[in-house]
C-alpha cells in the first residue's frame, strides 16, 4: 500500500519501536486489550500501562513530540475493573510524559467485522450461545434489574478523530470523552441490531451478574465468552457529555441506529436473514 511503511515487531523491542518512529512526527497509539492471558504474558498491567510507557520512552527517543492515545470512557483512580484501572494509569504516563498529548476516550467502539458486533449478529440469528435469546448481564437475584448505559461510537469516526487531532492544536494537552448521540440500555442496543438485521425482535433475557460472576471464577479461563472485567463495567453508566470534543473537533458522532443502518446494508447478509416468523 502506498504511503505506508510497514515495521514489524513486538511493542517492548526498542529496536522495532525507533525503526517505526525514526522519522514519524506524531505517533498515534492504540494499543489495548479487553481479555488477559498472562501465559503468554497478555495482562492489562503489561499491555496498557508498560506498553504505553514502552511507546512513550522510543517517542522521546527519537524526538517525536505529539501523541494522540487510546484510552476508554470510565479509566479513572477508582476504577473497579482493572481494564479501566490500567487504562487510567496509562493516562495519567501519557499526562507527565512532557509531549503534546491528546487523549481520546470512546464508550463502546462499534463496526462492521469487529468481534462484539460479530458476537452480536451471531446471537441476533440464534447462532450463538445461548442460542434462544439475546444475553445482557443483570442485577438482582433474577438479573431483572437493569445494567449500565452504553454510547456507542461508530469505528471510522474514531478512526477520524484520532487522525484530525494530529494537526489539530486545539486538542493538545485535552482529553475527549467520545459517545454516538444514542445512549443506551444493553436490552435496547440488542433490539436495535436485531431490527436492523432481521427486520424484526429477537428475545432478549438477563443472565444474573452473580451468576456470572460465579462461573468466572469456577470455569477455567478461555472457556467463557465474557470475564470479571466485562461483567463489572456492563453495570456502569458508560455515557458522555461530548460538547468539549464537539466544540474543538467541529462535527458530532452520529449515532448507534444510524451507523448500524448504514453497514448491515452493505453487509452480505443473505435474503434469508430478513424473513421468518415475528
């Protein structure tokens, strides 16, 4: 592809790090994770705090001044889940590391082809487990009591922040919460992917927050579709106020309907996807 150098390597090789930033500018970092392996050495501590860190020392390095970060709405110092705990920290590098930062913080990222919205379609035609219905964690003995709000933000108008902030001054040394205009319960976002997707209603059950709380810590890692982390954040309220990325970036995300609307019908989705019974 033109215009592109491509540099391959691990994160903590200074060497591949200073060969990818040798005559960069800006350095735009996404790294992050939302499932741990720590066999392999894949742990929230590692990738977003020590990674993060690793990218900021070869930027200094190599005389790159501007970073434009990844970071996630809800990262704070008391943050119950350690996937938001870690990103916070990495903030917080980002913050002291002396360069012209900006730091952008998206609720739920969301397009075709990425792994939630895969999982989501999957469960819409019944083709995941649980199979008979749409899962969302719940609290309460039943799950009946509802979780958190998500804001979902459509993945190219991530992608197109990340890359106007480079070149925007006005950005620098701010942080962006970022969310679609729809905020949302998960019971509502499931309807809405499962209308769009097949033109009608899909069931749509709670599954116990204590429940599967307990499976996480009785069945061996890998084997659930979900871990501690995803269960905690699932009952927050990850929404925003996005005047402040409005007011400095000029444009307002649209939202979750309108996006999904857009790439289901592009998608190749067979005729059949759309009929059946209500």
């Amino acid at each position: 592809m033109d215009g592109i150098n491509w540099v391959f390597g691990d994160l903590f090789d200074p060497a591949a790090l200073d060969r990818a930033l040798a005559a960069a500018r800006a350095v735009i970092h996404l790294v992050g994770i939302i499932r741990q392996n720590p066999g392999r050495g894949i742990t929230f501590q590692r990738l977003h705090v020590e990674g993060t860190q690793a990218v900021l020392a070869a930027a200094r390095r190599n005389g790159v001044k501007r970073i434009i970060h990844m970071s996630a709405l809800g990262a704070r110092a008391d943050a119950r889940s350690e996937y938001h705990l870690t990103k916070y920290q990495a903030e917080q590098a980002v913050r002291e590391s002396g360069l012209e930062w900006t730091i952008l913080q998206p609720s739920m990222i969301h397009g075709p082809g990425g792994e939630f919205m895969r999982m989501e379609f999957a469960w819409a035609r019944g083709k995941a487990m649980p199979f008979f219905f749409m899962p969302y964690f719940g609290s309460g003995l039943l799950g009946r009591w509802g979780g958190g709000r998500i804001q979902p933000v459509y993945v190219e108008e991530v992608a197109r922040a990340f890359v106007e902030a480079v070149d925007n001054p006005r950005t620098t040394g701010h942080s962006y919460p970022m969310g679609g205009t729809e905020q949302l319960t998960w019971p509502q976002m499931h309807r809405v992917v499962a209308e769009a997707l097949l033109g009608r209603r899909r069931p749509v059950m709670a599954l116990p927050v204590w429940y599967a709380s307990l499976l996480t810590r009785i069945v061996p890692p890998g084997l659930l579709p979900f871990n501690r982390d995803q269960i905690i954040m699932s009952q927050e309220q990850n929404i925003c106020d996005v005047s402040g990325f409005v007011q400095d970036f000029g444009w307002t995300p649209e939202g979750f309907s309108t996006s999904l609307a857009r790439y289901v019908r592009g998608s190749d989705d067979p005729p059949a996807d759309r009929s059946g019974p209500a």
